[in-house]
C-alpha cells in the first residue's frame, strides 16, 4: 500500500523556522519525484517545490525562493521542506505529492497521484 505521511507543521512567529517531513512506504523512493503544494483554504493548490533525479533537480515557486530548501534522504524514503524566514503569507495546509519518474519537471498538482493527508503550517505576524 503506497503511503505518504507529513510532519512538523505547526504555529510559528513570522521570521520563525519549521521543516516538514515525509516520510514514504510502499513505493521505490528514489523512482519518484516528490514535491511539496500548499492549499489555503478555499483557493487552489498551489506548488511550492519538487525534487527528482539520481542529482535531485530541484524546482520553488518565486516566492520561497532562497527561504526553502526541499531535500529528500533515499535511505529512510524521506522528503523534507525546510522552511526559513516564515512569513503569514506562507499559512496554509502543505502537502507531500509523488509521482512516478523523473526526467520532465512537475509542476502542476493533476502531475501527481500520489498525496498526504497535509499538515498546518501557521504563521502568525
């Protein structure tokens, strides 16, 4: 059964610091492009960053350019975001996403079938 499970969000002062974590079973990890959406609550989900290849091609969105770092650790079938210099503009429900390959970019969340159950991120000013 393919499965993804999210951690670390949580409340956190604007300026503040979390990396969300997740953690991938039932699949061959490193096949897989993972990615990260955030959805607040009534809007679209919206890419935030995605990681593939055996030299993890890595993809941000504008806006968290230079503040989040994804990462994934193949070992423990793991990605992260970390996510620096929170701002309440980054409030929302994030979500793990996987797909199946590598070699084209994914930017898009109807590229990904596989999903999290998503985790709070709140940033309070």
């Amino acid at each position: 059964q393919v499965q993804l499970v999210e951690s670390g969000g949580g409340l956190v002062q604007a300026g503040g610091s979390l990396t969300l974590s997740c953690e991938a079973s039932g699949l061959t990890f490193g096949s897989y492009t993972m990615a990260w959406f955030r959805e607040v609550s009534g809007n679209e989900r919206e890419f935030v960053a995605s990681i593939r290849g055996p030299v993890d091609y890595t993809d941000y969105i504008d806006s968290v350019k230079g503040r989040f770092t994804i990462s994934r650790d193949n070992a423990k079938n793991t990605a992260y975001l970390q996510m620096n210099s929170l701002m309440p503009d980054d409030t929302a429900v994030y979500y793990c996403a996987a797909r199946v390959g590598w070699s084209t970019r994914a930017l898009e969340s109807e590229d990904y079938i596989i999903w999290g159950q998503g985790t709070q991120v709140t940033v309070s000013s």
